[in-house]
C-alpha cells in the first residue's frame, strides 16, 4: 500500500507495515496476537483460523474491494467488521477496459519489432477495427460496470447489459439496453465482466456462452479468476471462435505452468497479472481510503 496514507493513524496507533507477511503465516499470525486492525489486498487469507489468532481484532480493512479472500461469515461470527475500498479504483479499471477494447478492435499496436526490422505492414494492419457504434456489453452493472459504460459512450458506443440486482426504474439505466445473458452474449461487439466470483458466476463465460457471441467479438475479464472457463476461452481464439481478449485474473494466481499451457499460442491476447485496479494514483486513493475506514471502525469502538 501507499505508506504515506499510514499517517494518518496519528502517533497514538501503533503500526506493523511488512508486506511480506502474507507469505510468512506463522509470523502473520504471531503478530496478529495482539492487533485490533488487519489490512490485507487479496492474497491473505482471512479465515476462522486467522480470526482465532487474532482475540482483540476489530476490523478488517481491504486495500480493493473484492472479498473473495475474506470469510464475511467467519468475521461477522467473530465481531469483526470488513471494510472494502470501494469506488477508489474504479478510474484504473475503466482505463484498462478502455485500453484494452481499442487495443484488441485496432491491431496494431505490436508492430513495432517489424517496423523496426523494415517491414512496413500497412496492408495487413490497415484492416482494424473502431468501437465506435459498437455494442459494449457488461455482465454486471454495478459502480465499475457504470463508469465505463459513460466512458465508452464518449467513444460513441452503444450500451447494454445484465444486472438483475438492478431496479428497472434505477437512473443508471438510462440510454443503456438491459438483456437477458444469452442477449446480451448475441449483441455484444465487447463483453466485459463486472461481477463477484460466486456459485452461479463460477466458468458463466463457458464454452457455450462463447458459442453464442459474434465471431468478431472480444472478451474482457478484470472481474474475477474463475467466471471465465480458461480452456474454453483458449479454444475460442485458437479457432477463430472468438477475435480477442484481455484477461487480467486467473483462476489459479499467478499464473501456474498448466494455466500459461493453456493459453499459449492464442492469437490477439492480452495477459495481465491482476493489476487493472492499481495504478499509482488509484493505490494511492485505495490506501486512504482504507486507513480512513479502518480508523472509523476503531474510533467509533471507543466511543
């Protein structure tokens, strides 16, 4: 995290920055004896046996905002409050999105090496695509999913997506189509995923989802590791099945040998190692946002 944020704890606090504890469990839970807060991003794993090395913790605060690493139930059980970063990163992914979507649409932009080595591939690169009056669909429409549908609006795209935890009265859905999954699978030109990591999202974007999108279409994943089938993703885009993607999250972190197998060879992709939320300013406004939360929580308990 941004250390400069931890000053806002004030002196009477005192702290154990150690960003290597999370691979350190023994030493993690030695320290946690005697804490009343815990700050953690997505690598530790906050469950019952952690709480129960942890008697006086009072709250957990989350440097993101995805809780998939965190047992809500084991905290409630123990009293102990979970406090994401909510809305702090959520320029960083829109940017990502973004970027990659024109990234994948154009195909040009790895070119350099046979410019370089004085090739000129103007007639073959000269075949991208533009977004524009492209259909963006989101799987999800929650705070993210919202900010880069505006985003992609500047870029004249036309906006759909499925969020059934939405009211159809709710302002947000305003010049955006809400679709049914399989409607929204046959509309979009780019998908992108905005949804949790649950029982009903586990492999949603299977080999039968990607059976129903338009060949031209790409995918992107900044949601989580596991919504997407990564074989069946791979075989999409070895096949042709599917024109690109850009996949930030994995279901197995990082990338083991069997998953990079899994994706080597596919044409028009992006890999990125769970990093569309951190961006220096967006680390920046997640770290104070997260000592401001942890510090509510604590000052709140003395009163």
């Amino acid at each position: 995290m941004n250390e400069t944020a931890l000053e806002a704890f004030g002196p009477a606090i005192e702290i154990r920055y150690d960003p290597a504890l999370v691979d350190d469990p023994e030493r993690l839970r030695l320290e946690l004896a005697q804490a009343d807060a815990l700050i953690v991003r997505n690598r530790t794993r906050v469950d019952l046996d952690l709480l129960n090395a942890a008697p006086r913790l009072r709250v957990v605060g989350r440097l993101g905002v995805g809780l998939e690493n965190i047992d809500l139930d084991a905290c409630a059980q123990k009293g102990v409050a979970v406090r994401p970063a909510t809305g702090a990163n959520t320029q960083s992914v829109v940017e990502y999105v973004i970027g990659a979507m024109l990234v994948l649409r154009r195909g040009v932009f790895a070119s350099s090496g046979d410019v370089l080595a004085g090739d000129w591939p103007r007639g073959p690169l000269g075949g991208g695509g533009e977004v524009h009056g492209q259909v963006l669909g989101l799987v999800g429409f929650g705070a993210i999913a919202q900010a880069v549908s505006k985003a992609a609006r500047a870029l004249g795209m036309r906006i759909a997506a499925f969020e059934p935890y939405l009211t159809p009265t709710d302002p947000a859905w305003s010049d955006v189509r809400s679709c049914g999954l399989e409607e929204l699978f046959a509309l979009a030109d780019v998908l992108s995923l905005h949804v949790p990591l649950t029982q009903s999202t586990r492999n949603l974007i299977d080999a039968d989802a990607l059976s129903k999108m338009k060949p031209c279409a790409v995918l992107i994943n900044t949601a989580r590791g596991g919504v997407v089938d990564e074989a069946a993703l791979a075989a999409a885009l070895r096949t042709g099945r599917l024109a690109g993607a850009a996949v930030d999250v994995f279901t197995a972190e990082p990338l083991d040998a069997a998953g990079a197998a899994v994706f080597k060879g596919c044409p028009n992709l992006i890999l990125t190692p769970h990093i569309a939320g951190v961006t220096e300013p967006a680390n920046a406004r997640v770290s104070q946002v997260t000592v401001e939360n942890v510090l509510q929580v604590l000052t709140d308990d003395d009163t």
